[in-house]
C-alpha cells in the first residue's frame, strides 16, 4: 500500500511539476513554499527527552485553532515544545505569529521518506491533525511508531462520506492510526460513525474557533482603525468579510442600490484569498465604482473601501455597524466561521450556502444571532438592519450569550489527550 502510494503520488508530482512551475512565473502564490514543500528546509531535532507536540494544520483558519490548542497545551505542560506545520504560506505567516512556539515549518509532499524523517527528527509524543488534512505516510508513521494521533476540530463533509463508504478498507488504512476523534458537532459525529469509527474513539468537544482570544479593542484603537481604512464613525458601515469569485459582485450591486436611499453608508470589502486582490480591484473599476483601496491608503470622502490586505477583517468587524459572513453566496464554499463578528456583539448576515458549517449554522439556529439569507434577499436584509439599531443590538447580545455558553472544546480536548498519554 505505501508503495503503490508512493508511486501514484510521484506521478502527480512529475504531471503536475510543468503546471506548477508556469504558475510561478505568474504568480507570487507558493513561491515561499515550493522548495519546503519538496524538502529543502530545517526541521528542528529534538530529544526523546523532550515533551514534543506536533499540530497540523492547513491555512489560516486551521492555524487559529493551532493557536489556541497552544495556549491550553502550555497551561497543562509550560515546558513542553510545540511545533506546527502548515500547507499554505497564509496559514504560515499566522503560524510564526503565535508566541512559545518552538518552530513552525511546511507539510512537505507526503513521501514516505519525507514523513519519516519528520518523525524522526522531532520525536513527538503525540500528533495532532486539525479538522481534515489527512496525509497517508505521515498517519502511518504515526501508527509505525505507536504515536498518539489526535483529530481535533473533526469534520467529515458528505461527498467525503460518500468515499469512504465506496472505498471501506483504504477508509480504515486512513483512519485507523487516530487514537481518538474530537468532532465538532452531532453531525461530524453521526459521519464518522457511519464512516466505521467505534463509539469508543469519538467525542462531540464542540468548535476550538469558539475559544480563541479575540483582541477587544479600546475606543482609542478602533480611532486607529477607521482612520486607517478610511471609515468615517458618524455614517452607518458594512463589512462583506472573506469573499470568494461571485460575491464581489454581489456586493456591488447591493451597494448601489442602497446608496439611494443611504448615501452616507459605507461598504468594507474583504477578500478572502490575497491572490484575488487584483482582480477585485479591476472589477470594481470596471463598475465605475468609486473606491480606495487599503493598500494605497483609504480617503473618507470614498464610501466603498476594498481591503487588499491581510489580518484586517477581524478589526473591521470590531468597528463596523453590521457584517456579512461570505463564503457562503456561492454554491463552491460551503461557509466560514460566521460567529466572528459576534465576538464584538455584532449582527451578521449569511447566505444559504453553509455545509461546510453544520455546527455554525445549528448553534444560529438555537440563538438567533444573525440571519440567514439567499443572494436575491441580501438588500432587502441589510435593510431591516440599518433600519432598526434596537434590533442590531438584539442580534449582538445573543451572539455573544452564544459564545458564552458554547466555549470549553479546547480544554476539553486537551484534558482527555493528557489524561490519554497519563495512562499509556
């Protein structure tokens, strides 16, 4: 099985190596990656001594929840040494950004030669996965070596699903290594018991991005930020965060429609990926919409701001009226966290594309904390919103009543980890 394995993913590599190599020469995406992701940088090397904990994680999302399991892992072990991987440069950057960590560095293709090295070198006494990047040698080297893997944040989507039903045996070569699965709702739970996973193994932690610190800014700070980004306090102010191809546009023509009836209203846009950047910006240009652009520095007497930078969104959440979760206006995504703006008592709007977001959604469901909508009923939304502060206000305080209660998975999972490698 390694073998073949092996070979199937060398075949890929050689296939796609011409593809890869032409992106390079046009784009700046995976250029800081593409020689870590084939081996060519330092993996620290530690003692069998030492309390090594490795996470793993894809982008920046994932490498949030990296953060936290850091936090409560260092409360639990203060001298213990965590290292993280990472695929994307985006989840990197965050990852270098969180403090005691003792490295950060890429997933490299999943070689056998390569995991094992890996292994070898940081000598961890337990691994954990966050939510779905699973890699064949690196799960196998684990079980090999009688490491104790961990799934934390689990989910399983359908299609996912699906697979491991077609395939049951190479569904329980991938699984098997993992001493235990933390999932993050009833749903993933149901999944994975339909996938072959027994009772035993399984456990509803609830969702990690719930636990995160978010930074509470002062007035003074959020001062800074408008100023920053060009929003102007005394006009109404709406945040389209993490958008994808398609929501842009939607954005746009919401935007011109409710600029008749509020002129002053100000649109934050918020790209998901920086490599869209560009091109959002020559949309909105070919729109004839009147815009700044942060990176150039944003102008008060422009209405509608694009944010072509990084680590932006969760601030602009903080000091805007109302924000739009996006990732979920269009069919391809699936949905992001759309409890973000709720860490700031904030109302939110979200389409009806959220499957990738089961939990969200159902915890939306109990506590009413925003509100789901379909493209065509955005403005109409958007609307009621800017139309009645009482009923804004309503939305925030449930939002935040819903982290309240909901907060905990992190410990929860650490404990039982701890309490799992306590007892061999």
């Amino acid at each position: 099985m390694v073998i073949f394995y092996n070979l199937v993913l060398l075949i890929l590599v050689v296939v796609y190596t011409p593809i890869h190599l032409i992106k390079l020469c046009f784009s700046a995406k995976y250029r800081k990656s593409t020689l870590a992701r084939i081996g060519f940088q330092t993996i620290p090397k530690f003692s069998k001594d030492e309390e090594v904990f490795w996470i793993h994680s894809v982008s920046v999302g994932e490498t949030q929840v990296a953060k936290t399991l850091v936090q409560e892992i260092l409360e639990r072990s203060p001298q213990a040494k965590i290292v993280i991987s990472t695929i994307t440069e985006t989840g990197q950057a965050v990852a270098k950004k969180i403090p005691r960590v003792a490295a950060t560095f890429y997933y490299p293709l999943d070689f056998s030669w390569l995991a094992s090295s890996m292994l070898r070198r940081l000598k961890p006494k337990s691994v954990f996965i966050v939510e779905t990047d699973l890699w064949f040698n690196l799960l196998n080297g684990c079980k090999k070596r009688q490491i104790p893997l961990f799934l934390v944040n689990g989910k399983i989507s359908k299609t996912t699903l699906k697979r491991y039903k077609q395939f049951p045996k190479l569904a329980k070569r991938l699984l098997d290594p993992f001493h235990h699965f933390f999932v993050q709702s009833e749903t993933y739970y149901e999944r994975f018991l339909e996938s072959g996973i027994e009772k035993s193994r399984l456990s509803i932690a609830g969702n990690v991005k719930l636990d995160c610190v978010v930074e509470q800014l002062s007035e003074d700070e959020k001062l800074v930020v408008c100023q920053e980004y060009g929003i102007n306090t005394d006009q109404p102010s709406i945040v389209i965060g993490s958008t994808h191809a398609g929501e842009e546009e939607l954005s746009i023509k919401v935007y011109k429609n409710l600029q008749k009836d509020y002129p002053a209203l100000q649109f934050i846009l918020v790209p998901r990926h920086p490599e869209r950047f560009a091109g959002v910006a020559d949309l909105l240009k070919s729109e004839d919409v009147n815009f700044s652009q942060a990176s150039k520095g944003c102008e008060l007497d422009k209405n509608y701001v694009l944010v072509d930078k990084m680590g932006a969104l969760m601030k602009l959440y903080a000091v805007s009226d109302i924000a739009v979760v996006a990732g979920s206006f269009t069919p391809h995504i699936g949905g992001h966290n759309i409890f973000e703006p709720s860490f700031y008592g904030k109302p939110f709007i979200y389409g009806p594309w959220i499957y990738k977001q089961p939990g969200f959604h159902q915890m939306n469901l109990e506590f009413e904390a925003g509100v789901q909508c379909s493209p065509e009923d955005l403005e109409m939304n958007l609307r009621k919103l800017l139309d009645n502060k009482k009923l804004c206000e309503d939305y925030g305080s449930r939002g935040l009543k819903a982290l309240d209660v909901s907060k905990g998975a992190t410990k929860k999972i650490v404990d039982e980890v701890f309490e799992e490698l306590k007892n061999g």
